[in-house]
C-alpha cells in the first residue's frame, strides 16, 4: 500500500537502522505526527517470551502519570449498593444481567474499559467469548475485578491501562498523545517500560527486550536501543 506524502516526509526524518534513545525518540514521534487530529503515541515491544505457556505470560496495569489523553468510558457489572458506588465514582454504565444480555444481542460495545465487582463474575463469564478477543474481560491481575470500584474507576479515569501480550509476543500500549511533547510523553514511557520489565517471568530466557519503537497514528515506527532500557 502507497503511503501518502505526509508519511514520506516523515520517514525522512530517520535515520535508517538507527536506534534512537528514548528522549530523541519521542522528540522524533512528535515531529512525525502530521495529522490534521491529535494522534495517539503507541508504545510496541516485543518480548523474548513464549506466551503459549502459562508460566510466561506478561500482563499487568500501569497507571500512566500524565494520562492516556484520551476520555476513557467504563462499564460496571455490580449491584445494589456497589452499583450505586460504581454511578456516584463516574462509571458511565452500570448494571447487570440486562448489560450482558444488551452485549450480547445488540453488539453493543460503547465502552473502553469493563470493572466487575468479584460476585458477578459469573454473569460476566458467559460473555467472556465476546470480551475476551476485545481485550475487554476484566481481570485480577489488571485490577478490573474488585470490590473497590471507587478506586478502580478513579485510576482508570486518570489514566490506567493494561498491557498484555498478543500472539506474537507483542505489548501494544498507547501512552498518550502527540500534543503531549516529549517530555510529558517521556514520563509515561517510563511507567510503563518500567512495569514490563519488572514483570518479567522467572522462566523467560535470554533476551526479554528483543525491540522496541514508539510511533504516531499516522506517523513511521521509530526503533529504540532495547539494551539502554533494561
């Protein structure tokens, strides 16, 4: 596919095979994002694990210092009195049964993020085959299943996110947006780096960080030195 003149102007910019320190980088990513919109900055790391087994799997939550930019609408499976928490902490859509039901039937997916407090999860998981390829089923480990939905909505709203392997052994994580500049951008980048590699599993082997690059919604990838982050 011909990517268009912006683009090409853009990789101009790079230096062909060079891997950029993080500061130059993120300088860089800013420069490339040329849209008429405020592109989003999206972190890629590849990892020297094999997700296939369960004793290597690499997923957590961060909170990003500067936010994400972007406004994050969360849906609440809870009853009664944790309902009423989850509505009075910002939630914008709180229910049950009749949200599963409305999900499944309707392909309704007007949310970013879904929190469950631990007693519904069994309603929750008979639509896990439809969240769970969204990346939308929440989890103990990402702090989407609690009891304590006040808090969980208050981090996500300020800027949490989840970071999880895909099938080919890639985090791809957004942390913020170009209009944040680089050193608003830096700050996040080193929340979440700093999260992925302290969770390292103890059975990964050799390299952990094989590449990492950072890159706009319509701009190049740019590639950073693995090495000067570890």
């Amino acid at each position: 596919m011909k990517k268009g003149k912006k683009y090409q102007d853009s990789v101009k910019l790079l230096e062909k095979g060079k891997l950029y320190d993080t500061d130059e980088a993120l300088a860089l990513v800013c420069q490339t994002a040329k849209a008429k919109f405020d592109e989003t900055v999206e972190l890629h790391v590849k990892l020297g694990v094999d997700s296939r087994h369960a004793d290597q799997q690499v997923r957590g939550a961060v909170v990003l210092p500067n936010g994400t930019g972007k406004d994050v609408r969360v849906l609440v499976f809870a009853r009664e009195g944790k309902a009423d928490e989850a509505k009075a902490a910002g939630a914008d859509y709180v229910g049950a049964e009749e949200l599963a039901q409305k999900i499944q039937t309707e392909n309704w997916f007007d949310f970013d993020v879904v929190v469950a407090t631990p007693d519904m999860m069994g309603v929750v998981g008979r639509i896990g085959r439809i969240l769970g390829p969204k990346g939308l089923m929440p989890n103990p480990k990402a702090g989407t299943v609690t009891p304590d939905v006040s808090r969980a909505i208050a981090e996500i709203k300020s800027g949490k996110i989840e970071y999880r392997l895909d099938k080919s052994n890639i985090i791809h994580c957004p942390i913020g947006k170009a209009s944040f500049g680089a050193e608003k951008l830096a700050v996040n980048f080193n929340a979440l780096m700093g999260a992925i590699i302290k969770a390292k599993p103890a059975a990964a082997k050799g390299q952990y960080l094989k590449s990492v690059s950072v890159a706009s919604t319509m701009g190049p990838g740019i590639k950073l030195n693995p090495s000067k982050l570890v």
